[in-house]
C-alpha cells in the first residue's frame, strides 16, 4: 500500500471516482474545463491497487487570512474510494501521507469540509466555524432608514477589483477565510446563475456587495453578504427588501455573528444554525510564527498530544511570540484539535478548560485566554 502523487492520465479516473462516491454527474460539455483545473490548481493523490485507482483526494493549495496575516493553506477535497476497497486502511495511509506531503511543502494549515465529524477528528482536524442560514419571508423584507450612496446592479462577468477589494478588507476581520487567488474568483466563486449588488457610498467608493440568484419564480438566495460598514449594510439590505413584491422568501448566508439580522424590526426568523468546516495545524511553531496575536503569549507552555504528526507531539514554549521545544513540567495539556479550535478562536481557552478538554494550571490558562485574539471565525467557501 503506497501514496502516490496522480499523474495527468490518472486525472479522469479521479473524478469518476468523485462522481460515483459523492453521486454527482459532471455534463460532457464541462469535462475538459473540469481536468484542466484540476491539473493546474490541485495536487492529487492516491493509492493503486494491480494498477488501478482504489482511494484518492485532492489537495488544494491555498491560503488564509488570519486576521491581517496571510499564511498558506493545504485545503483537502474529494476524498474517496470505491465500496470494495473500503475498510482496507487506505484512506488513513492516504491522508496520514497527505498530511506529512503539506507539512513539508510549507503548509501550517490544512482546512476541509467534513463529510462526518468525528471521522477527521482522529486525523486532527477540529471545527473552527459554523454556518448560518437565515429563511425570510416576504413580511420581514422591511426596509431601514435609507441611507445616501447607490446600489450598482451587475452580472457576474461584470465583476470588477473593487469587489476582490471589498472581500479582502473583510476577510481581514475574521479568522479562516480564503486568500481568494484570481482563478478562485473565475471558478469557484460565482454559480451559474448569480447576480451581484455593489454598495457605493455617496462619494463613489465601493464599501459591499452582495452575490444572489433567482432561484426559482418566487425564491431569491443570497450567498455572501459582504458589508464593510453599516452604512454598507444598511443599503445592501434595502436593496434585498426592495425585492418584496418579486419573492415569497429569501435565504440569506450571514456569518453566525453579524449584526444585520439583530437590525431588523423583527429579528425571529427561521434559522438553520450547523458546524461547517475543520481546521487542522500541521506545523505548531510554523503556524504561531505567523499567527496574529491580541496580547503576548511569553511564558505559556502547551504540552500538545498529537497521534498524527510526532512532530507535533512535544513541549512547545513561548519565548515573545514564537514557540521553542522545551522540557517544561508545568504547562497546558491539550490536543492538536484543541488548539486549532483555540487559534481560530472557535472555542475561547477558558471554556474548553472548564469543560474538562484541557488543562493546565488556572492562570496560565487565563495569560493564554488573554493572547488570543477575540476574532470570529468564518470561511464563506466550500471545496
């Protein structure tokens, strides 16, 4: 049993393997478009068995916002195998190897959508976001106070850098949204039938947008609402409720702490409220070199059991803002899922030591508490 990098004629077989685990077809018109991306933009990986593809997934080199700092992303997809290879061990061999493949490519991160929790969990991977989707009705498309700038109406392949500006201003006040490159944008973001709003205040200058779909006669669906102020997201949603005599409802993906739906007149709405994505930090001393701290973390000490990566398996102190291998006694006992829950700030330190799933001494649990920043975690994608 053996990983090996996919070579360009493995590339079909990779994604009939996608279609047939995740019961999907890709149209005959879309094929070619489909293999070229995935040879230029993913690495993929798998394991033969008597020359034939039995397990495979795909890894996506991206990057992260943390906050203002930028670091690179090992985003994982399309993991599968067929009914009779399962239960042969190689999906673990496969994304063990994979995971060792990112670390020593740079990757302090790795990031996936999980098909079931638990499952990635013995990997290392921990939630770090959740999703929330908003059903309004017609009732509650009410506007607010209008406010001066305009709403400039466009197609998809209208879009401009101020929209790329927008999303990159924004993503900044979170923790885990994608560092969208150029081909991200072309192909991953948009859907075949989206719209977009720009907000432009009363000077001109672009401060949010939104991207929707008509999804039926009578249903509108908004899947990013991007404001950079309130005066942004006051006038995106009075756009949205302008919509009032065109739709009996209206879904709307918010980050679970944004402000807009407390806004309303009448915030009780249907809600649909569900873990979303995984993190997973590869490289403990490369992800904190990076990492965007609220105060000085000196003198906390972390004894991280990671079953994975032995690496990761040791006594990490730290000295500033940068963490040395030590041989402490004292220090905070956690998993690798812990902190990666802890550095997106998913899960404050506090709450996870008094629900018993970590521990340490009370006040270094306290100075770290302190050095993470209180900066909500989101990803607006999906791979």
């Amino acid at each position: 049993m053996q990983t090996e990098r996919l070579q360009k004629q493995d590339l079909e077989a990779a994604m009939r393997m996608s279609e047939y685990a995740f019961r999907y077809r890709i149209p005959e018109d879309k094929l070619e478009a489909r293999l070229e991306q995935m040879d230029q933009h993913q690495e993929l990986y798998g394991i033969k068995e008597n020359g034939e593809l039995a397990a495979k997934l795909q890894l996506l080199p991206l990057s992260i916002k943390l906050g203002e700092q930028t670091m690179r992303m090992g985003g994982i997809a399309g993991v599968a195998t067929y009914p009779e290879y399962r239960r042969n061990g190689y999906i673990k061999r496969l994304l063990t190897d994979t995971l060792y493949h990112m670390r020593e490519q740079g990757m302090p991160v790795s990031m996936l959508h999980p098909f079931y929790v638990d499952f990635y969990r013995r990997f290392g991977y921990e939630l770090f976001t959740d999703r929330t989707i908003y059903t309004l009705k017609k009732k509650d498309l009410i506007r607010l106070a209008p406010v001066n700038g305009t709403i400039e109406r466009m197609k998809k392949e209208e879009h401009t850098q101020e929209i790329e500006d927008i999303y990159t201003a924004y993503a900044a006040t979170y923790s885990g949204m994608l560092a969208r490159e150029d081909f991200w944008w072309k192909y991953r973001v948009y859907r075949d039938h989206d719209f977009i709003a720009l907000y432009r205040d009363s000077e001109g200058k672009a401060q949010g947008y939104i991207i929707y779909e008509i999804s039926s006669r009578d249903k509108l669906d908004v899947s990013q609402f991007v404001a950079l102020n309130a005066e942004a997201r006051i006038g995106l949603w009075n756009f949205l409720a302008q919509h009032d005599s065109m739709f009996e409802e209206v879904k709307l993906d918010l980050p679970p702490h944004d402000p807009l739906v407390f806004m309303l007149p009448d915030p009780q709405l249907e809600v649909k409220h569900y873990p979303y994505f995984m993190a997973r930090i590869l490289d403990v001393p490369a992800f904190f070199e990076k990492y965007d701290w609220q105060g000085s973390p000196a003198g906390v000490v972390l004894h991280v059991e990671d079953t994975i990566i032995k690496e990761n398996n040791d006594t990490f102190t730290f000295k500033d803002e940068n963490t040395v291998i030590s041989s402490e006694a004292k220090g905070i006992k956690l998993s690798i899922n812990m902190l990666a829950a802890i550095a997106f700030g998913y899960k404050r330190p506090l709450v996870l030591w008094q629900a018993g799933l970590i521990d340490g001494p009370e006040e270094m649990i306290r100075k770290f508490e302190l050095s993470i920043p209180r900066r909500e975690p989101y990803i607006y994608d999906f791979f």
